[in-house]
C-alpha cells in the first residue's frame, strides 16, 4: 500500500519511519515550511520518563513508554541514558515519599549520593530519589535524525503542503496533525504548556531534574554546552500565545531554588504550546475507513510516540492483508 502520512511532529515522523522500516511506500507532508514549524513537539522537553510519570499518569504510559527509550535509542544517537533524579525543597519535603509511593523502579539516595551523581548539587539536597533507567533527548535534534532516518529510506518529507489543499491517491492516509486534526477527532482538547530555554555557564547537570512541589512541579532538562530546558506548566486552556509572567517566573524560580548561580543565567527562548490530549489523556489509533489517526499524545509524544507508530504499522499491515483479499476476491469474480 502507499501511504501518505500527515503531520511531520514526533507522531508523523515516528509513524512514518516504522511503515517504511515494515515495506510500505510512504510519503510525509507538512504544511509547515521547515521541520518543527507549527509543531507542539518543537518545544517539548523530551524526557524518557516512563516510571516518573506514572505518578500522575495511567500504568499504561509505563507500560507502552518503557519501550520506547531502546527504540530511540536505537535510531538516535543523541538519547542520553543518565536516569532522572527526583527533588524536592525541605519546605516541600513530604513531596518526595509521596512521589514515592506512587512511583516504582528508583533508588533514595542521600547527600553524597546526590553529590556523586551531580557535583554542582552537592550539599544543597538532603535526599533524592534516582531513576536510573530513564533517559532524555533533545527533541530539536531528535526530530532531525528521525527525518535524516526517513531520507536514507527514501521517504519525501513535503513541506509547505497543507492536507486540507492537497488531493492524496494514497491507499492509506495516517493522520498526524496533532491538534489541528480536531476537525475530525472533535473528543481532541489542547492543555497548554510553557517552557524556558537557558543558557548557564555556573551549573552543570548530567540528567533531567525534577522538583516537587504541592501546585506545579517542573524539570530541568540539560541540553548540553550550558544550555536547559526548563519545563513545563500543565495548564487546561487553549489560549495560544507566548509564555505568561506568572508561568515564566514560576519556571525560572524552580532554577533559582534548584541553584542560585541559574540566577545569572541567559534567557534564551519563552515558548509555549497546546499539547493534544484525548479526555483519558492516553493517546490512541483511530481507525476510519481508509485512514488512520495517530493523536492525544498529550505530555508523552516522545514517551508514546513510538508505541503508537507500532500500533498504527500494526493496523496499516492488517489493512494491507484486507486490500489484498478485496483485490484477489474482484479478480477471481472477474
Ligand atoms: C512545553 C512542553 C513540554 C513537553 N515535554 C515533553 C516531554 O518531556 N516528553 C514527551 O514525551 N512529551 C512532551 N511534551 C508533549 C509533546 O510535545 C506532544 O505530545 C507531541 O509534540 C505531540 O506530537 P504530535 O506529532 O501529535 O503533534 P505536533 O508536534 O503538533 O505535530 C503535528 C504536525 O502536523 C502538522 N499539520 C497540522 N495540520 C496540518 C495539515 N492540514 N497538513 C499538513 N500538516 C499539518 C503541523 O504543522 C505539525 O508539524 C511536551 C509538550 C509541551 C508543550
């Protein structure tokens, strides 16, 4: 079957690369003029957390997320498998045991633990809980490389092309507009998420960080040569827009209490986005007709984003089978 997939974020990209890795023809196209243009996964922080967000998420994000940091790895590179480390303010203290129990797979370490581990954190934390399977990966060069992937395969990524102009004679449309697919996925809700990008030349960390607190926990995530994402609120609106003030210093504080030397940090980016979520904020492949639809990745595109690629080639392969047996039948009652 030819396949056009739409939408060239980490649904699209990753979709794309597990139907041509499984033999289909497969092309991309995206109304964006260049990767990352328009697209929610340009700014997320891209870490690999699959037991750290089951505190706040379905087992199923664990389930179909621990997976995904092999298959990242296996096609980037870049994926740092350095574990996260999890703290929290003595004021804010009783977050940790709590993020305990509702979390699996870590270790307490304690002040020299932590201090082996980051020495720019030594003597600031008293405890820590270490996930040592977890990785991250910059999305910025994450996206690329699943594009170069695509290249070597021959797939055609066609920027500047907008699906709602374009007539496809493709056999299988997989849809992976992300919130722009609302059109048709109406049950789709945006939750807004804003970022900081900065630039230290005092810290240096190895590992996403998290930072409990009761109201709005962030991260940190180290980009390398100084550089850090810090992330995100979870904010149900739809309103589009840059980074608000309060946002943007309840971010940058979670740096300065993390260490004041992030005080003398460069802002280099404010950035904000609509994560596309489904009401159960599990993301899913939906089957219509002829097409697909790969969406609701909500805060886990790079965590979920290869479990629904598999999915959708597993359900492109069964169509391929059903398309096969219809041709077959019309030609024998031919
Ligand atoms: C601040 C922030 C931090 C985040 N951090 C993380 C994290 O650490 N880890 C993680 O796993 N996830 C994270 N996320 C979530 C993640 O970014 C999203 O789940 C993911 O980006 C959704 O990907 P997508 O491919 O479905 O959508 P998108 O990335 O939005 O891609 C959709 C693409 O479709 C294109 N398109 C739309 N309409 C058309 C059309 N008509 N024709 C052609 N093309 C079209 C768009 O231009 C776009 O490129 C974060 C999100 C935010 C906002």
């Amino acid at each position: 079957m030819n396949v056009t997939v739409v939408g060239a974020g980490v649904a699209g990209l990753a979709t794309a690369l597990e139907l041509s890795e499984r033999g289909f023809a497969v092309e991309v196209i995206e109304r964006g003029r260049a990767l990352g243009d328009g697209a929610c996964s340009w700014m997320a922080g891209g870490m690999l957390a699959p037991w750290c967000e089951r505190a706040s998420a379905d087992e199923a994000v664990l389930t179909l997320g621990a997976p995904s940091i092999d298959w990242w790895a296996r096609r980037f590179p870049g994926t740092t498998h350095n574990g996260s480390l999890v703290l929290a303010l003595p004021r804010d203290a009783t977050e940790l045991p709590r993020f305990a129990e509702r979390t699996s797979n870590y270790e307490w370490l304690d002040e020299a633990g932590i201090g082996a581990l980051e020495p720019d954190l030594a003597g600031r934390f008293r405890r820590a809980l270490f996930f040592r399977q977890e990785a991250h990966l910059d999305p910025r060069r994450a996206l690329p490389a699943l594009a170069d992937l695509l290249k070597r395969q021959k797939v055609a990524i066609r920027f500047g092309v907008d699906m709602q102009a374009t007539a496809t004679k493709a056999d299988l449309v997989v849809d992976c507009r992300g919130l722009a697919a609302r059109d048709v996925l109406p049950d789709l809700r945006g939750v807004r998420g804003e970022m900081v990008v900065i630039r230290s030349r005092e810290v240096s960390l190895s590992r996403p960080v998290r930072l409990l607190h009761p109201r709005i926990p962030l991260y940190i995530v180290p980009r390398g040569g100084g550089v850090f994402m810090i992330g995100a609120t979870t904010i149900e609106s739809e309103t589009r827009g840059g980074a608000s003030v309060r946002s943007t210093v309840e971010l940058l504080n979670a740096a300065y209490a993390l260490h004041p030397a992030f005080g003398e940090a460069e802002i280099l980016e404010l950035g904000a986005d609509l994560r596309p979520a489904f009401p159960n904020n599990l993301p899913a492949v939906r089957r219509a007709s002829r097409s697909l639809h790969v969406n609701g990745l909500y805060r886990h595109g790079f965590l979920l984003g290869p479990a629904m690629a598999r999915q959708a080639a597993d359900m492109a392969s069964a169509m391929d089978l059903e398309k096969t047996d219809a041709d077959l039948r019309e030609r024998r009652s031919a």
